[in-house]
C-alpha cells in the first residue's frame, strides 16, 4: 500500500496542493459584484451615476429625472 520509494507519497502531496489551490480560490477570490451594486440599480441611481461620470449633460439629466418622476 505505501510505496518504499516515495511515489506513493510523492502523488498524495500533489493531490492535496490541488485540493488546497482549488478551495482557496473558491472561498478567497473576489467576486465580480456586491450586494450593494445589485441593491442600488433603480432607474434614477444610475441615472445621478451617469450624471456624476459626465457622460449625459445637465439639461438631459434634467429631461430624464422629470420623466422617470412623472411616470412614478
């Protein structure tokens, strides 16, 4: 059963580096979103998101935040 010339052992400890690797990479490895990202996705956030990266203007973040409040 155990191998006298370390084969046997040689193998056991690779296998268990892999297992270590493999659930220290699931339990430790950042996940791509958090809970507060997913939470916070109402049209009017990511409207005032949008707004505050300069990517609309100030006259169309008007227009838009008047519309989503009318048909709310």
């Amino acid at each position: 059963m155990f191998y006298r010339d370390g084969v046997f052992w040689g193998m056991h400890l690779i296998w268990w580096a892999i297992w270590f690797v493999l659930l220290g990479w699931i339990f430790f490895a950042p996940s791509s979103s958090s809970y507060d990202e997913i939470e916070d996705d109402d049209p009017l956030t990511s409207l005032k998101r949008r707004f505050a990266k300069g990517e609309i203007t100030k006259s169309e973040y008007e227009e838009s935040k008047k519309l989503l409040k009318s048909d709310g």
